[in-house]
C-alpha cells in the first residue's frame, strides 16, 4: 500500500490546517435577494426559464415546507437556522449558461483545476485508456457550469447533464420521475429543496446500455452565506447499468452553510446503479466555527425486478452530516447495498445510516458501515431495515463497527430492525472498539511511527468499503481518510 | 415535554380521576405523599405515551390502554379465600413465599416457613418513616423516573415492600414472590417492591405474575433493587398474567462494586406486556446478566425495553433476548447500552434473536449503543427469521415428527439464555426455576395447535 | 564489544506500584547469543517490552544501551529503526491489514528513519518470497491480513520472517518456542541460527531448554526477581532442565 507512505507524506505536507480545498475563489457572481419567499422560488424557476408545471411543482413545496417543522431526531446539535438569512441562488455573472469551456470564466476553471478535477477533454483523453475516463458535471454554487463528454455519451444514448438543461431537453422524463422517490413532502430539507433547488446532475441510460464511462459530479460551495440545494435524478433503465461518482469542497469560513440535496435513483427491470460519494465538505475550524451543514435526501428505488442500487460513501467532511442514502426494494429479486466509512473529527458530527425497505419478494440487502471517531466528535449511525408481509424470504446481513480514537469523541449505533415475514432472515451485528494499544505497539516495533500506524490499522478497519469504490477513488479515500485523522493522537 | 396535549383519552381522564380520589381520601400514607405528586406531576405533563415518543416507539400504550381500570383496593376475605386456592395451585420455585393480592401484602397467604435468617419483609410506607433515606431511592433512578408507567407506580402509590437481606448473608433459597390479582372486575393493580440486598449478601428472588384468564385487567409493577458491593442478586421472573391483561413492569437495579446481579425473565403471558430493565453500575468490577424469553402467540404484544448504563469503569454486561412468536404475535426489543465517559474497560454484550413460528407475526428491534468513552468492547447483534430448514429436515429424518421437532429447537433456542442463569449463585432453588422455565418452554410449544 | 548493555534497569507496570524489574544488569556482547530463563513471573516478558518500548511500562531506574546509545527515553518505532526487533510470543493480528502491506510499511519506514529510499516494489517481492520461502510460509499466507487466521506456528514463523527482513542489530525473542510442536520449532530455529552473524546478537527468553537445544547459546543467564541471578555457559540451562528453578534460585537468595 503506497498510500500509507504518500497519505502520511501528504499529511505533512499540510501547513496548519489540513482542510486543502479551503480557498476561495473570487469571482463575480449574480445572487438572488437574500432570503426565502415565493418570490425567490419564482425567481429561480424563472432565472432557469423553466415550465409552468415546474414552478407549480417548486410552489406546492414552498407551501408545504411552510407547515414543516426542523427534524430534531437526530444526534446533532446545533443553532437554529435562519433561512431568511442566506442566499437561495447564486451563479457565475459572467455567463451562466456557457456553450463551451471557452465561455466559461476563467477562474472558475482555474478552481477546478485547483481541485484536481479535469474539465477539458483533451487534457483527460491525453494518455488514458477510455474505460478509466470520467465524465464529470461540474456544479459551481448554484450552476452547473459545465458537463464533459456529453456528446461522446450522447453515442449510445446515456444523457447526462445539467437537470436544468434536461427540464428543455428531455422534459417527459424529468416529469415522470421526478419526486417519484423523493416526494416533495418527504421531509423538511427535501421539502425545501424542491422549492429551491437550482441546479444538479441528470443522468438517463436507455434500455440494454452499459454506461461507457464512470459519470460524476464536483459539487463546489464557494459564495459566502450560500445555500446549496441541488438534485440529481438517475433513472437507469431495463438492463442498463451506470457508476457515478459524486465529490464535494467548500472554502474555509467561519459561518455554516446549508448543503441540502436531494439524490433519487430509480433502477427499472435489471438495471444496476453503483452511487459512489466521497464527501469532503468543509468541515470547520478544531473548535468547531464554520463549516458545512450537509442535511440530505438520497433515495434509491429498486423499481424493477432484479434491479440493484449500491451506495458507496466515504465521509470525512462537513460540520454536521445528516443523511441516510436508502434502497426501496420494490422489485421482486431486488438488491440493495449500503456501504460507508464515516470519520469525525475535531468537533463534527455525523448522524448517517442507511434504510433498507425490503418490500418486492426474495429482496437482498447488506450494510457494512464503518465509523471513526476522533477528536471532540460525535458519530452515530441510524439506520431501518424492514421488511413487509409481502417481502418473503427477504435477507438482510448488517455490519456496522465503530472506532474510537482518543476519550472525548462518541460512537453511537441506532439500529431499526422491523419485520413482518416469518421468511424474512434478518442478521445484525455492530461492534465498538478503540485502536488497539497492543497493534500499535506492534506496527510501532517495526519500525512504523504512531501517525504511520493509525493510518495502517484504521485502512484495515475500513477495507471491506473502501473495496467498493471505483480504484481511482481508493486511493484517493484512503488519504482522506488519514489526512482527516491528523492530529487526533498523541 | 413540549408535547403537551390538552385532549386526554379516557384512560388518562380516569387516571386523573383516580389519582382526584386517592388524595382527597387524605393521607393514608403521608410519607408518601411527596412521591405521589411528583409522579402524578409527571404523568400530567405528558399523558399516556403514544408512538411518536422514541421510547414507545412500538408500544403506542395511548392505543393500547383504551381504558384506565378501577384502581384495587385491598382484597376482602372473599377474595383473599378464593386467592388462597389459586396460589396454592402453583407449585413454590425456591423457599419462602411471600404473596401479594392486588398489589396489597397478604401475610396470611405466606407459605414454605418462617423467613430465613438475615431476610426481613416490612411495609413500605411504614419503613419510609424510620428511614426517610429511602425516599431518594423510591423517587428512581434519573432515567427511570423520566418514565411514564414509572411515574403512574409512584402517583399511585400507597404502600409496598421492603424486602432486605442483611450484610453477609448466605441465603440458600430463593424467594418466591408472587404477584396475585384476584378475580371479579377488571381492576388496575398497582404494585412496588424494593428489596436491599446487603454487602456481600447473597440472595435469590423468584417474582411470578398471575390472574385470571379473560378479564383485561391492568398491572403496573415497580421492583427496585439495590445490590451492594460485594452482594450477589439472582432474579427470576415469570410473567404468566392472565390472556387479556395489561401488564407493565419496571426493574430498576443499581449494582455496587465488585457485585453480581443475574435476570431471567420469561413473558409468555398478558394481551399487553412491556418489561422495562433501567440497571445502572454505580461501583467498578460488577458484572450484570440481563436476559429474557417471550413467547407469544394470538394477537399478543410483549416489549422488552431495556437500558444498561456502565456508568463507572471496568464492569461487564450481557445482556441475552430470545423471542418465539407464533400467530400474529407482536415481539418489540428496545435495548440500550449506555457507556458514560468515565466508564473505561466497559465490556457490554447484547444480543436478540427472534424465530417466527407462522406468516402473521412481526417483530421490531432497536439495539442501541450510545458509547462516550474510548477504551471498550461493546457488540450487539440481532437475528430474525424462521426456524432453520436444514435442521428441521434433520429432525424429521430421523423420524421426530414436525411439531416436536419444533419444541426441540425452539427449547434449544431458549435454553441459550436460560441454561447459564444463576450460575454461580443459589444452586438447587435456580435450578428448579431452570427446568421449571424450560419446562413451559416445551409446554407451551406442544400446546400451540 | 557490547552491542546491548542494561545497567540497573527497575520498571514496574505504569498502573501499578509493584516493582517488576529490580536493578537488572546484562551484557550482551556482539555476534553472542544469550539465553535467558527464568520461572514463571519473574519478568522475562516485561524486559522484553520495557527494551522494545511498550508504553504501559514505566522504567523508574537504569539504562540499557543498544550500541552504547540510551535507547529507554526513545519511542518503540524509534527503537526499531536503531536495529532493535522483538519477536513477540503472542504475535498482533491486524484484521484489513495486508501482510504485504504490512511488511513493506515496516521496511520502509526502517529505510527511511535510515536516510535511504524506498525498495521498489519488484525488489521487495523478490526479497519477501525468497525469506518466505526459506521458512516454509506459503504464497497464501502472504496474501493474508497480518496474523490473522494464523496457527500458533504460522504467527512465530512470521515473527522471524520480520526479522529477516529487517535484519536487526539485536534480536529479542519471547518466548518463541511456546505453543510450537517440534517441526515448526526446528524451522524457526533454523531461521534464527541462518541469522547469526559476528554483527548481530540475540536475546533468546525461554522458560524452557528445549529451544536452547536447537538455538545453542554462548551464554546463559538465569532471571528471578526482576534480576539476573546467575550466568553461566550452555550446561547452566541443562541443570536447570535437571534440577528445576527452586534450586538454583534458592541457592543465589
């Protein structure tokens, strides 16, 4: 494993702070009046010259999410938000809807570049085999700014861009399914992001089509006091498959900034969608000023029989993490998988888990989480699998294990296991353990220093997810992973 | 607490009514009386659970508990004859039996000889006045008392046990306790007992719960105990209330240092039960065995909640639930191990395990772990699902046929958290409660067709 | 010249009060293979973790010198880079950890504390299959997290496999002969006596002679009390195999 080296070598490398996509760029931006009305939601459907059937859609929300209250279930804790004091829309004023990477300004295009994220085509092609590409869809605030690769997708019929351009491009099919997994009224946070939403990913793989690239989206937070609310519709039609990929930054500041996204997945008759996030918001300062509220929605409907939806997440970022990406296994012969590595650090907090509803006959599902927590952190995982009377000889298998690193942090595990089938074979096991002073020791007496071990023996700890994501990803996660833990020993 | 709802159902109107009639009956026992209205407050302020309150997730006792029963008063001679007949009928686990009717004590129904030696049984209300310090202990625990079927004990409390086992004694028999309601009309029960058990005492108790079939009277049973450094406490429970009862208990148990406390509780059973455990390491190197068997059939509806708090260092929990469910059966196990942050080398084990024995029945589980210190071990796991089909075939194959095939696997299945209890303790009294346990295991799978 | 020299070393476990080493002193000369036994709690073990640095041990007196530098004020990772390596008796699993991962870490880190670059990864296959191979530790075993799903000999013939690859100054075995049968202790021993060098000295702690027959010693030293009490040739642990431990430490109390 190289990356032990090169993560502990990275690590070093960083000055004081070890958060390294902390800058921010300087750019003019157009923003919508601060704060939320059915003027701003009018505002956005209009700044999007979007149907009338979408305001409508975006109208309904507002007014529902009016009766809503903030859920308070969940173990985190923070200031009350007021949504009257943020910006719901904020996008590059130089030209926000570019035809061309050439239109698009070009400090935009140098932060992604910063990011380590390749928009220019050519740049990628240069010295790459064609199954390693990745089509990325690059959302800046509330824009997408641009998708790669469009047109060579375009070949064998998979869409994939902006849901903005879809809602012109291909408005049957975001009307059909889009709020099918993700009601407007699902909760709070999802409630508001359909009225408010302003950009996202859509992605559609015809019938038979195996998807030729990786697709991914780069989600970047750069203005100040900016909400983020985008949504991503996937719908992977009969037999088709897809892997997609999503990452996200945001600068250093000292206020929090609302992220609330909604993902819906919809898989029809043996199609196969692999959901990979590796999210790396900020997550504020050591004691715990600024940083990313990151309250989402992510849904999978397993719709069609022999459909399979398979998260992946690695979550090392954001100051509060509120988000339980889930399968609804409606199809018959239906799988659901659900893995994810959750470090928290510093004073972050991390509310995440899975729902597995086991509703089709002969579903399948299986949950292996792994958390890590360090510092002042507080890390919990949440999550339901239920089966229903109709889902006979439904099988879950779930893992959920957590670390603890140092005697300030907490681990918790909030399991729901319902079932109302007899057939149903349900198996749950959590664990909870700190790093192991004796394996420490062990690694340390050949020669291996405390930071090098940590990182060696938490790789250990997460490696049946960390198998999941796409190699390109591994490596990447497995410095994430350690650089997040700096700091948290000794 | 924000929950306040001005509409009361029935139940809670006749609780209010109830409680109305107690206090202006004056004082009967006055000492009490501070405990009753703290836990009548309590009660007022947020009614009846119902689902959306975490801990009642499963058990919606607003629905469940349509109507509030006449609280029973003191069981007259007719009914204290007809009770004398139907405790007689069941065979003592353990020594001495101590009896209560309708919560209230009946000496006259004692049986099995005198009290051993070290082992005193007095009235509550009248102990609470020699020893004002009780009143901290009867207020519980503060999880405990943030409990509605808690707070509902204590407004209604009017009198109990204290059963004490004095410092350093051996005793060689278990308890028997039994908990009576006596027939006629439905009636709510209200019932405390403490019992003490005294540094390095070592002490058995036996609580066996009854009444009659078809009538839907109410239970709601408070047993605190407190076990000393050094002391030893093997409980035993066996919940056999009639088919159409409600029955609600709470179990409190603090643990002393370097002190054993071991649980059995089997739920077979009540139209309604929930069995809440609130146990609580408050000296180190303890060690507690929480476990339980329900078996449940019909429309049944058993809820083991339970909450492990390893609120000091170096103790060890296990904590072991085995649910049959049969019919359309309802099993819920809520179970929570709590490990605070000064509580360093906690070991804590839970595990629940569920066999469906037809298509109708359901089951929810909520194991939790809430874990705010570094150096641990904690695990929980969960199975649901049938009996296994390899096995079955086994069975039958060797020409057992399918319904005693099922009673041995099932009892095989129960007896994972039967077999150990009391291990160390009490030797012949444990084992009889043992094979007693496992015996209606066996009966009640052959009588289920 | 010695290469290990503890003078007055006294340590007891960090949470305790009790003593466990009592002033202890030791030579151990370069290219020399000392035996050191001693009964049951009389602090075989915890020398060897106060030399190799675990940190539930606290040192209250002495010092050891490894090559004439104080090695006790270092940490354990450091100690190792000085050419320190301890052959556990009960050897870590690391469940997720490669043993591949693991050795070439361990490699690295030694290569890097030691000013060099790190071994390209074809180098470092050849030099783990050849040691692995000379001490019967199949491909599979390679394969495997560290530890994990090893038999008792399995994990002891890993120890030396370390070893080899890390080519220590001084060796300090612990106890390795326990929990072997003769066909794997032969194979270890063959793999320590393969190592012996003018340069290098081992430190072999064993409660029994038995290993000693295969591993022979220059130099035996007998340790009861958190002291070494007697020193003496190869014959020393062979009276001890006859006459049992009472005597002897009997006879120096």
């Amino acid at each position: 494993m190289p990356a032990v080296q090169e993560t502990v070598d990275q690590v070093k490398a960083i000055d004081v702070d070890q958060y390294k996509y902390g800058f921010s760029t300087d750019i003019e931006m157009e923003l919508a009046p601060k704060g939320l009305s059915e003027d701003i939601v009018r505002y956005i459907s209009a700044r999007k010259n979007e149907p009338a059937w979408m305001l409508e859609w975006r109208l309904d929300a507002y007014r529902r999410w009016l009766t809503m209250r903030e859920p308070d279930w969940a173990r985190v804790d923070y200031p009350q938000i007021d949504f009257q004091d943020m910006y719901y829309y904020a996008a590059p004023k130089s030209n926000p809807a570019p035809n061309s990477l050439d239109e698009i300004d070009p400090a935009i295009l140098e932060t992604y570049k910063k990011l380590g994220i390749p928009l220019r085509e050519q740049e990628i092609l240069a010295g790459i085999a064609p199954e390693k590409r990745i089509a990325v869809d690059a959302v800046f605030d509330s824009v997408s700014v641009v998708t790669t690769f469009k047109e060579e997708l375009r070949k064998s019929g998979v869409i994939f861009c902006s849901i903005s351009e879809a809602l012109h491009e291909h408005p049957e099919l975001v009307k059909q399914y889009i709020g099918s997994v993700v009601p407007t009224t699902d909760n709070f946070y999802a409630t508001l992001n359909a009225a408010v939403f302003s950009d996202g990913s859509f992605v559609y793989i015809p019938p038979g089509v195996r998807c030729p690239m990786e697709l991914s989206t780069y989600f970047r937070i750069n203005e100040q006091k900016t909400g983020q609310f985008e949504r991503t519709l996937i719908i992977a039609d009969k037999g088709s498959y897809v892997s997609y990929l999503e990452g996200c930054t945001a600068p250093m500041r000292d206020e929090n900034q609302l992220h609330a996204a909604v993902v819906e997945l919809v898989a029809l008759d043996d199609a196969e969608i692999k959901y990979s996030t590796v999210q790396n918001w900020y997550p504020g300062d050591s004691e715990g000023k600024g940083g990313i509220y990151n309250f989402v929605t992510k849904r999978g409907d397993c719709r069609g029989a022999r459909s399979k939806i398979s998260w992946t997440q690695v979550e090392t970022g954001s100051a509060i993490t509120w988000k339980y990406p889930s399968c609804i296994l409606r199809g018959d012969e239906s799988q659901g998988e659900f893995y994810s590595i959750a470090v928290s650090n510093g004073a972050q907090q991390v509310d995440s888990g899975t729902k597995m509803i086991h509703l089709g006959k002969n579903t399948r599902s299986r949950i292996i989480s792994k958390g890590i927590s360090a510092g002042r952190s507080q890390n919990t995982y949440r999550g339901l699998v239920s089966a229903h009377r109709r889902a006979t000889n439904a099988k879950n298998f779930t893992n959920c294990d957590s670390l603890l690193i140092g005697d300030k942090c907490g681990a918790h595990t909030v399991p729901y296991i319902e079932s109302k089938t007899a057939s149903a074979v349900f198996e749950h096991e959590a664990t909870t353990s700190k790093v192991s002073e004796d394996q420490m020791f062990y690694c340390m007496q050949r020669g291996l220093t405390q930071e090098e071990a940590i990182a060696l023996i938490v790789n250990g700890f997460v490696k049946d997810v960390l198998q999941q994501l796409p190699m390109e990803f591994m490596v990447e996660a497995q410095k994430l992973i350690a650089i997040s833990l700096e700091g948290s020993v000794g | 607490m924000n929950a306040v709802t001005p509409i009361r159902t029935p139940a809670e109107q006749a609780l209010i009514g109830a409680f109305g009639a107690l206090r202006d009956a004056g004082p009967a026992a006055a000492a009490l009386e501070s405990l009753r209205v703290d836990g009548f407050a309590r009660f007022e302020a947020t009614g009846l659970p119902h689902r959306r309150v975490e801990a009642w997730k499963y058990t919606d006792l607003r629905t469940m508990m349509r109507e509030a029963k006449p609280l029973a008063g003191a069981p007259d001679a007719s009914a204290l004859l007809a009770a004398k007949v139907a405790v007689g009928r069941l065979p003592r686990v353990g020594g001495s039996r101590i009896v209560l009717i309708d919560g209230h004590h009946a000496p006259d129904l004692a049986d099995g000889g005198p009290l051993p030696e070290g082992v005193s049984v007095s009235g509550l209300a009248e102990a609470l006045v020699r020893r004002p310090e009780l009143q901290a202990l009867l207020a519980g625990q503060p999880a405990t008392r943030e409990n509605t079927a808690f707070a509902l004990n204590n407004a209604f409390l009017t009198d109990g046990l204290l059963i004490e086992i004095a410092p350093g004694t051996a005793v060689s028999h278990a308890l028997d306790l039994v908990f009576l309601t006596s027939d006629g009309a439905a009636k709510l029960t209200n019932a405390r007992v403490v019992v003490i058990v005294g540094a390095g005492a070592t002490a058995g108790l036996v609580e066996t719960h009854l009444g009659p079939a078809g009538t839907d009277y109410q239970k709601n049973v408070v047993v605190q105990a407190i076990i000393r450094d050094g002391a030893r406490l093997e409980h035993g429970r066996r919940q056999l209330e009639g088919s159409e009862a409600l029955h609600l208990s709470t179990l409190e148990a603090e643990i002393g240092a370097e002190a054993h406390f071991d649980t059995l509780t089997l739920t077979s059973g009540a139209a309604v039960a929930r069995n809440q455990l609130f146990v609580r390491f408050s000296g180190e190197n303890a060690r507690a065995t929480l476990r339980g068997v329900s078996l449940l059939k019909g429309r049944q509806h058993a809820d083991t909640t339970l909450v492990m708090d390893h609120a000091v260092p170096n103790c060890e929990s296990r904590e072991t639930f085995k649910h049959v469910l049969d019919g359309e059966a309802h099993g819920v196990f809520q179970g929570k191990i709590i490990v605070q942050p000064i509580a360093q080398k906690t070991d804590g084990r839970m595990m629940s395990q569920t066999i469906m024995l037809a298509e109708g029945p359901a089951m929810d589980n909520k194991p939790e772990l809430e874990i705010f210190a570094d150096d641990v071990a904690c695990a929980h796991g969960c199975t649901c699902g049938e009996l296994d089909e390899d096995l079955m075939f086994y069975l039958k194959a060797r020409g057992i046929p399918s319904q005693e095939a099922e009673a041995l696997l099932v009892e095989a299945f129960a007896r994972e958290a039967i077999e150990d209890f009391g291990d160390e303790g009490l030797g012949e009294a444990v084992e009889e409660l043992r094979a007693a346990l496992l015996a209606s295991v066996t009966d009640w799978m052959l009588a289920r067709t | 010249m010695s290469l290990l020299k503890i003078k007055n070393l006294t340590a007891k476990l960090a949470d305790e009060d009790k003593q466990i080493l009592n002033g202890l002193n030791l030579t151990v000369e370069k290219g020399q293979v000392a035996a050191i036994m001693g009964p049951n709690g009389s602090g075989k073990s915890t020398l060897s973790y106060v030399l190799a640095g675990r940190e539930d041990y606290e040192v209250t007196g002495g010092e050891a010198l490894l090559d004439g530098e104080n090695i006790l004020e270092l940490a354990a990772d450091e100690r190792a880079a000085k050419g320190l390596f301890l052959a556990f008796q009960y050897p870590i699993e690391i469940p997720g950890v490669g043993q591949m991962t693991f050795l070439k870490a361990a490699i690295n880190a030694q290569r890097k504390k030691n000013g060099l670059d790190e071994i390209s990864t074809p180098e470092f296959i050849k030099l783990v299959n050849g040691k692995a191979k000379e001490l019967g530790i199949s491909p599979d075993m390679l394969k495997r997290s560290v530890n994990v799903g090893f038999s008792g000999g399995e994990k002891k013939r890993n120890e030396i496999l370390q070893m080899a690859l890390l080519q220590p100054k001084v060796a300090i075995l612990d106890e390795t002969d326990s929990g072997l049968d003769i066909d794997a202790l032969k194979i270890v021993a063959d793999g320590v006596n393969a190592m012996r060098s003018p340069d290098r000295s081992f430190v072999v702690i064993t409660h029994y002679q038995r290993l000693l027959d295969y591993i022979k010693p220059d130099v035996v030293h007998v340790l009861s009390g958190g002291r070494i009490i007697t020193t003496g040739g190869p014959e020393l642990a062979l009276e001890l195999e006859a006459k049992g431990y009472a005597d002897i430490v009997g006879k120096a109390a």
